[in-house]
C-alpha cells in the first residue's frame, strides 16, 4: 500500500453522545481518548504517516470548569503514557491550550514528551488543544509585526503552531447528524485539496472494525 501522509481527525459529538445515554459530557470524552488511542493504532496500520487529533477548539474557555478540569487531567494521563511508549511516534502538542491551563505540570510533560519523541520519524501525532486556524494565522502574523518582517503567505505558513504539519490529505469529521459542515477553520494553510469526510458515529462509540472501514 502506498504510505498515506496526513490524515486530521475532528472528534465532535462527545457529550451529545453522553447527554443521550444521561451521561456526564466528561464521559464521552473520556471513552472518547480511549478509543482515539485505537483509531490511531488503526491510522497507522493503514500506512497514515502523519495524524492530527483535533481534541479541542478556541471554545476551551466556555466549557463548565469540571469539563476543562477534565480535559487537562487527559491530558496529563496521555503525556505521561507518551513518556512510557516504545511505538516510535513523535509527538507534539499545538494550539492555544496554555491559555486555559493552570496545571504548572502540563507544560513540563509536554516538552519532555517532545524531546523524548523527537527523533522518532516514522509517524508522528499531532495533538491540537484549544486550536483556532483564524487565532493561528494572527499569532504568526503578530510574530513576524514583532521583528518588523513583511507577512507573506510562505513567512505566515512557516511561523504557524502547526508549521510542522504537511498538507491534509483527509480530514474527517465525526458525530455529525444530518448537518454536514467544516469545523471553525480548521487548518485553513494545509487543507488544499483534501478529501473531507463526514460521519454520524461519534468518536465515543468507536470500534476497531469501525475504525477500519473508517480510515481504510
């Protein structure tokens, strides 16, 4: 099989999965995460090189504190299973997130994760956490101001959170119900020509076989 370089994943629909089975929202995140740990084995079985995983956009901030709490106690069990995986993928965290933690742990797990992941080539996950592409391009823009340097579209792209990342060969997004639409600009610089894809499962719901059918 031809090796398949980026493939970005929307996970939406977490808690109204949880609020139709009565549920805390913190627990379709929470099956969430584990089940997005087997839909990256599986993208990665299937020769993706390159996964984006869109846990949170700019919305952080008007999330109930115990959903945020949550989403941050997440994100401490992930970067230090991170820290203790032997599967070669370099890791990297993106996005807005240091806005919204106030866990003085989570910042040093995740630069010790990425010195630890980063000279892993073979696949790599990109984990985007209170991510906005409109805030990303600003950001960029606003560092290049800084230096007194002409913003050009190549200068914006190479001074993005998500610089790193190639161009989307699919992106996916999940727990849609009868309204098919993008997600709040959603890697606006490294969609060209990418396969869009809309499901109704949600990502709580996930199944290896799902999985398989999904990403295939």
């Amino acid at each position: 099989m031809p090796r398949l370089q980026c493939l970005a994943i929307i996970p939406d629909g977490n808690r109204r999965w949880a609020k139709k089975r009565g549920l805390p929202a913190i627990e379709g995140h929470r099956r969430s995460l584990y089940n997005g740990r087997r839909i990256l084995q599986v993208a990665l079985e299937h020769s993706w090189q390159v996964v984006v995983w869109c846990a949170s956009r700019s919305n952080l901030e008007s999330r109930k504190k115990e959903e945020k709490d949550f989403f941050f106690w997440m994100l401490r069990d992930e970067l230090r299973l991170r820290l203790r995986r032997t599967d070669k993928v370099r890791f990297l965290l993106r996005g807005a997130w240091r806005e919204f933690c106030n866990d003085p742990i989570i910042p040093e797990l995740a630069a010790a994760v990425e010195r630890y992941t980063s000279t892993h080539h073979e696949h790599q996950l990109t984990l985007l956490l209170g991510y906005d592409g409109e805030q990303d391009i600003e950001q960029a823009a606003q560092k290049l101001h800084d230096q007194g340097i002409r913003p050009t579209r190549e200068l914006i792209r190479a001074n993005l959170w998500t610089a790193h990342l190639p161009n989307a060969d699919m992106i996916i997004r999940t727990g849609v119900e009868g309204d098919p639409h993008d997600s709040d600009a959603f890697l606006p610089l490294q969609r060209k020509n990418a396969q869009l894809s809309y499901t109704e499962i949600s990502p709580p719901r996930k199944r290896k076989r799902m999985s398989e059918s999904w990403l295939a």
